[in-house]
C-alpha cells in the first residue's frame, strides 16, 4: 500500500513538472493569463482531470456508501488517502503554473526604476539631490498611501480623475516590476500620484507642499509633514519627482519644468467645482462624447436647440444652462441635466471662466 501511495505521489509531482514546459509554450511567456481562452489546453486537461477525479471519488463513495464490511479495509482508507493527497497536489499543481507565469512580467518602458544609494538631482534647477528609493520607504512610512494611489484606472482618464492623464498614461503590470512592493493605494483622499513627477518636478514646490500644504491650496487636507528631516523630505520629494518621469531622462536632467500655469482664481474655482459638483459625470472638457455637449470650445459657438431655434453661448446662456437647463435645450441631447439654483455667483462664475478656458471666441 505504501508502495501505491509513493508512486501516486511521485506521478503528481511528476506530471506538473512534466507538464509546465508545455503549458509555458501555450503562451506568450511575459503575458499572464487574464482570461480563460488564454489557459493553454495543457491547463484545462489539468483541470478536468481534478474535476473528473473529483467526480469519480463521489461515484466510488455512493457505490461503497452502506456496503461497509465487517472489518473495515485498510487498503480503501489507503486508497481515500492516497487519493487525498493526488488532489491536493493536483490543486496546488494548477495554482502553481498560473503563479509561475504571472512572475514572468517584464518592465515596460516607462517602468519606476531606482536601486538604493541611487540619487537624483533635482531637475527644477536648485541644488537639491534625493534618494527616490528611500523616499519610497518614507512614503510608506508616513502613511500618504492612505490618501494618494499610485495607480490611474482607465476610467481615470475619462472622468478627470486622471488630471490630464491620457489613455497610454493608464497604469500597465510592467510600470510596477521594479518596485520594492507595491502601495498602489485604494483611497483616494489626494489625487492620484502616478504622474506628479511629470506635472510638477520641482523638489523645492514638493518639498515647501509637503511642509505645508496649506500654503499652495488653502483648502488642503493634507497633513502638514514640516517635522521630518530634511534628508527624509528630500528623498521623499525626490521619490515624487521620479514619478511619471523615465529614469534615464532624469538622470540626464532633460526633464523640463513644465509652463508655469497662468490660470486665474475664477478658472481653478470651476476646474474644481466641474469635478466636484459632478459636472463630469455628464460634460467633457476635451471635446470627447459624453452625456451631456463637450465644454472644449463652447463658448461663443452657436448652439443649435431642440425647438430649431439657435442660440449664441455668451456668459447669460451658459449660466441659464445651469440655473435652469430645461429653458433651453440642446438638440440632439436630452432634457435630463440637474438645475444648480443653489450655487452662488462667484460659483458661477468660476464654471463660466473654467468653461470659457476651454477655447472658443
Ligand atoms: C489625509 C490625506 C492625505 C495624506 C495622508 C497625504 N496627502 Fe498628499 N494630498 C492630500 C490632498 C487632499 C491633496 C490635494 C490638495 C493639496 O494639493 O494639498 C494632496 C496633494 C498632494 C500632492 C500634490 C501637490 C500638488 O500641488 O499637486 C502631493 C505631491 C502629495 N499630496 C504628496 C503626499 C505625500 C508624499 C504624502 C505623505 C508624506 C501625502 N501626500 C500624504 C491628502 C493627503
Ligand atoms: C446628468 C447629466 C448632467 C450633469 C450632471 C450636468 N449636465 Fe449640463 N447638460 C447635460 C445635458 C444632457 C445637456 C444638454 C441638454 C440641455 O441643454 O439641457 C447639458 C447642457 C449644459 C450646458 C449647455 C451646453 C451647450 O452646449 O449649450 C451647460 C453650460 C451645462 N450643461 C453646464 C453644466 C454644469 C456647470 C454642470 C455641473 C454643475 C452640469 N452641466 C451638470 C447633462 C448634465
């Protein structure tokens, strides 16, 4: 009996081992399975055996079920556990090929890539250098996953969330290799990271907003963080800066300070009021489809109306399509977007001056 049990052990560790090549040659090798038709038909042979296995045993218990003899056999509790033991690795045999080939993600292009000791020096131009993968280290250490991701979703790039992000900005396996581990976060308290580096990499701003938020965004939640070290508060705005920049061009110190934003208080007012009233649930700002008509070039177009009617987008009509939508609506569109009566005139317009931003006469 232990003679059976040895060579069913030795077959179950045997096959996978056996087996894997062919199941590895089924793939792309640097692509994890993401869906069923993907699984090479080596996996699901695998697979139905441990079902079919499965449903055997059921059979050979019904049939035993009530015929027990007088003195129980030793050889079938031999058999049920020898049995036992070829499903569970089995199992484990299933798991491990698919384990096995989800390691196998290469870095893509734009991978975060620093080793220790590596230091960057600070491309907004003062003489500031930091350890991006210590800072990393502090990242974790003072909680900010808490509040920030390190990951932008698809539909980040759709709803604003993304803050400029465009479709091949959206987070890939491979931008996340060469990390240390993963914080990729799942609150989103702050904005997204992903591309701070790329927007601001300035470590004097990142580290004067991480002493003090509130003092570049008066509303800001944020913690104030003043009471780090500076090596910590270098290394950790070093760390942001490496974000959404390719390491080699940091390195080289050809990533530019990008145009210094000259927008007015009105615009960043209704940039924030677009998202946070959930304006951007239904109105794009990039001329992409949406329920409601794109706000890129709105102003001064002339609006063609459900009735037939026209109507020039000055300032009145914008803020009678907020008042009151229903008064005039736009063709091709349905009579659905939510009166705002409650907002107040500065309110207004800022959505007027966000909206006017966006090109148009
Ligand atoms: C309690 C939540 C919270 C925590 C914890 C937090 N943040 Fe923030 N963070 C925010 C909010 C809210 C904003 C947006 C307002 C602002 O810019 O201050 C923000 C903005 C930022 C920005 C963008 C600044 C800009 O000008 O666009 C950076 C960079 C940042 N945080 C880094 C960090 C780092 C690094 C940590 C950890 C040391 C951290 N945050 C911890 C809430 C948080
Ligand atoms: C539930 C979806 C929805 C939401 C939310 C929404 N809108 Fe609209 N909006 C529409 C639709 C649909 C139209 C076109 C029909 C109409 O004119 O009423 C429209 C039209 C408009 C227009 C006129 C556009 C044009 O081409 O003439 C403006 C301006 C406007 N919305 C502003 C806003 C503002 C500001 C907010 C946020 C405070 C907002 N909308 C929120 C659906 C929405």
């Amino acid at each position: 009996m232990r003679k059976q049990c040895l060579l069913a052990l030795g077959g179950t560790l045997l096959f996978p081992l056996l087996s894997s090549p062919w199941v590895f040659a089924q793939h792309d090798a640097h692509r994890p399975w993401s869906s069923p038709e993907e699984a090479g038909w080596l996996y699901w042979l695998l697979a139905a055996l441990v079902i079919g296995g499965l449903f055997l045993f059921a059979l050979w218990a019904l049939y035993w079920r009530g015929k027990e003899p007088e003195k129980p056999s030793t050889g079938r509790y031999h058999a049920l556990g020898s049995l036992v033991v070829v499903m569970t690795l089995f199992t484990l045999a299933l798991y491990l090929i698919v384990a096995f080939q989800a390691q196998s993600t290469p870095p893509s292009a734009r991978a975060w890539d620093w080793t220790p000791g590596e230091t960057l020096a600070d491309p907004g131009g003062a003489n500031l250098s930091g350890e991006p993968y210590r800072g990393y280290d502090v990242f974790l250490a003072q909680g900010c996953t808490y509040c920030h991701t390190l990951y932008l979703r698809p539909e980040d790039v759709v709803t604003g969330w993304g803050e400029g992000a465009k479709a091949e900005d959206v987070s890939q396996i491979g931008d996340f290799v060469n990390f240390p581990y993963a914080l990729l976060g799942t609150q989103r308290d702050g904005p997204d990271l992903t591309l701070i580096g790329r927007k601001i990499p300035d470590m004097t701003y990142q580290m004067e907003h991480l002493r003090d938020p509130r003092k570049f965004k008066p509303k800001s939640v944020m913690p104030t963080y003043g009471y780090l070290s500076d090596r910590d508060l270098r290394d950790l705005a070093a760390f942001l800066v490496s974000l959404g920049n390719l390491p080699a061009e940091l390195k080289a110190g050809q990533v530019k300070q990008p145009e210094p934003t000259t927008q007015d208080a009105a615009v960043q007012l209704g940039q924030s009021l677009y998202r946070s009233l959930g304006c951007v649930g239904c109105h794009t700002a990039d001329g992409s489809a949406s329920a409601g008509p794109t706000w890129k070039e709105l102003f001064g177009k002339t609006e063609t109306l459900a009735d037939g009617s026209t109507a020039l987008v000055d300032e009145a009509y914008l803020i009678e399509s907020i008042l009151a939508p229903g008064e005039k609506v736009v063709q091709n569109f349905g009579n659905f977007m939510p009166p705002y009566p409650q907002l107040s005139q500065e309110q207004l317009d800022g959505l007027v001056a966000y909206i006017k931003s966006l090109g148009g006469q």
